[in-house]
C-alpha cells in the first residue's frame, strides 16, 4: 500500500514561508483505514506536528496526506449523531429565520457528507447541492435525494455549478475548513459562487477551545488546519469576503459559526465579531506563546500514562481501548499505549472485525466488554467518555475501571463514576 504525503514550506491561509513548529507530536497512522487480518496493512506513521505561521498566526499540520486517500473510503456519516443532526436543523432555521433566502434558490454546502445539512433547506423548498469527495459516501447521498457533486472543491467546480446551477443566496462548510489543503481556492470558489446578497456560513473548531480545553483528539492529519479568528478575517479579506458575525457553540468541545459576505455586502457587522478579535489579540492567539499552556498539560498527561502502564505490566493487568474513532490513534502514539491495549470496543458496522490502522488492533463489538471484563478500558472516544462510563455501570460494578484521556487522564472505578 503506498500512501502519497507531502510537506509544505508555506502557510496554507496566506502562503507566507516557514511556519514555526509550535506543538511537536508523535507520528500516527492513517486514521479510518481498517482492515481484515489477512490484507495488506500500511504500518507507516506519518506526522501530525502543529506549526503557526510567524506572519498571520494561522495554526496547521505541513504535512499533507494526498485526498485519494484520505477520503476515498471515509467512514464518518453526519446523519449517525443524533447531536449533529438537531444541530444542523437549528442552524438551517437560523439562517433562514436572519436572511431570508427565497424560496427555490440554491443553498450549496462545501463538504457536504450525507447531506444532513441540505436536507432541511430542501425541505423548506431550497435548491440544494451538495460538495464531497468522499466518493461512496456522495453516492448514497445523491440516492437519497440530496444531489452531491463526488469531488474535492475547487475554483473551477464553482465556475461550473455557477454556470449549471445559477448563483447562491447561502454556501455552507460545516466543519470542512479543517479538511482543506487548498484553502484559497475554495473561498475563491465560495466567493464567486455566492450571489452580491448571499452569505456564506461555515463552522470550525475553535484554537482557543483546543488551548484552553486540552482537545488533543482533534489533532489528526484530516485536520490540517485548527482555526482562529486573527488569520481567518485576513484569509476572508484577501479572497473577496468579511466576517458580519460570530457564534461559540459546544461542538466537538469547543467550535465557532462565523457568518461572512462579499466584500462591501448589505449587512453590517455585529459587535460580536470586534469583541472576539480584541479577545485574541489580548491572549496573542496569534503568537507561539499561545501553545505552551497546551504542550505543557500534554507533558503531564504524556508522564500520567507512563507510570499507569508501568503499573499495568507490573500487575499482569489487562487494558482494551473504547472506541474506533478519528482520534483513536492520535490518543495511542502520543501516550504510547499502543503495546498496552489488546483490543478495540465499537459497534461501527464497517469496523467491527477488522482491524486498526497501524496498531492492529481488533475492533470488538461492545456487548463483549463484560464477557471479556478487561481490567482496564481507556476511552479513546474521548467526546463521549461521560455517556460511555454512565452506560456501561455494570462493567464498574464488577471491578472494572475506564481510564479518561479527556480532559485529564483519570482512572475511574464504580464509586467514582458517580463524580462524572
């Protein structure tokens, strides 16, 4: 298996040279790659390092895995989280309830996976198109009425769909500018695409959220950008478009809808958005100084998994991992657990009875937690750690102990899980 990988010298917002390594991590394999037992398996790890660029601040992994794949045989639907789905719901109303884009104009979204976050426009009598390159995953979309364009986003595919389709009263990227490496041509192609009163909307998560609530797991090299708001108003600005409003929301621990327009457009900005700039500048979001807090609580959670697994060996105890997740092996190779876990809990259909990617681990379904009654569980499924102790008490019950890697490394017994 041979896995295509480059590394930029350049910031990927404004092109500017020699980005500053800020956070240095432990290579990982390709998440989401899973395999039987007899097929090739790529062993490789490849490095998922943090550099802020020493010109805007904007905060980014160089090295760049090639978009075949990444995403070819991506598992991740939208629509299989409830939370995510009620989420997108409330934003599709928000946007129609504040700028009332007519009915039967086009809503597009960039990155549009299943295509949860069309539906509700479509339903309101919108025309919507969907953007992925996630090529099995765009299939089934389109099948289910929601048409989806099987490609990575570029300047000439909105050229395209502008030509096809007509312009946009509303483009969206839900959490897409995080999975781009061309970033200035998909906001050259947002921008071009938009009709003069349109709006584009996109959420992220938020580099202050990855600072202050220690979000390791979100570092892995589909997230090749981890934004802030300091770089991403010049980003908007140098490509034709400006921020008019901004939202904190709790998404994946800590994320940001930001609401832009072209250059100049009809809505004035909320103050909202010079209140989030100013609050960055004063904790300089922008500077390498804003990562030490984040290396230093890394150190510490790296020495707490030490001792707990030199205190494993020593008692003969067994350790499986809970959850086949995006970040499972970001959380694995920073902690150097790997040779500790024997295997994985999950109920994904497409991973059960496989294998990880580069660990090796199997991919056990979850009802065999208290036949197997591992000692230890670590939650490698670190957004869901409080739901995964409360619903598996039973395990607790009868001697187990979960161990969380969020926001602390912390072993949890029975009479502790009460505290969670």
């Amino acid at each position: 298996m041979t896995t295509s990988v480059f590394k930029r010298s350049n910031c990927r917002l404004c092109d500017h040279s020699d980005p500053a390594k800020v956070v240095e991590l432990a290579p990982v394999p390709l998440a989401e790659k899973y395999t039987r037992a007899d097929e090739e398996v790529d062993s490789n790890v490849y490095p998922i390092d943090l550099y802020m660029c020493r010109e805007c601040g904007h905060v980014q992994l160089l090295d760049v895995i090639d978009s075949d794949t990444l995403w070819d045989d991506y598992t991740y639907h939208s629509g299989q989280t409830q939370g995510i789905i009620d989420h997108f719901k409330e934003i599709s109303a928000s946007i129609v309830k504040r700028f009332s884009p007519k009915p039967d104009t086009l809503v597009i979204d960039v990155g549009s996976n299943d295509g949860s976050l069309l539906r509700p426009f479509k339903e309101r009598g919108h025309r919507v198109l969907g953007i992925d390159p996630a090529k099995e995953i765009a299939r089934k979309a389109t099948e289910s009425g929601i048409e989806t364009i099987a490609e990575l986003f570029t300047l000439t595919i909105a050229e395209n769909i502008r030509e096809s389709h007509g312009p946009a009263s509303v483009v969206t990227a839900f959490n897409v500018f995080a999975h781009a490496d061309n970033m200035g041509e998909i906001a050259s192609g947002i921008e071009h695409l938009l009709t003069d009163d349109g709006i584009f909307v996109f959420e992220v998560q938020y580099l202050m959220d990855i600072i202050d609530r220690m979000l390791l797991g979100t570092i892995f090299h589909e997230h090749m950008s981890h934004h802030s708001l300091l770089p991403m108003a010049r980003f908007l600005d140098a490509h034709g478009m400006e921020m008019i409003d901004l939202e904190r929301n709790n998404i994946q621990h800590g994320s940001v809808v930001g609401v832009a327009q072209k250059k100049g457009g009809p809505r004035p900005a909320k103050p909202i958005v010079d209140e989030m700039l100013q609050e960055e500048n004063a904790r300089k979001l922008d500077k390498p100084e804003a990562l030490e807090p984040f290396v230093s609580r890394l150190d510490d959670m790296k020495s707490r998994f030490q001792s707990l697994i030199k205190e494993w060996r020593e008692n003969g105890a067994s350790v499986a991992g809970y959850g086949a997740a995006r970040s499972g092996p970001t959380l694995v190779a920073q902690f150097g657990i790997r040779d500790s876990i024997e295997y994985l809990l999950d109920d994904h259909p497409q991973k059960v009875g496989l294998f990880s990617p580069g660990d090796h681990h199997e991919v056990c379904p979850t009802s065999e937690l208290l036949d197997r009654m591992p000692d230890y569980v670590i939650i490698l499924a670190w957004i869901h750690g409080k739901n995964i102790i409360r619903n598996n008490l039973e395990y607790l019950k009868k001697g187990g102990k979960f161990v969380l890697c969020y926001p602390e490394v912390k072993v949890v017994d029975f009479e502790g899980a009460a505290n969670i």
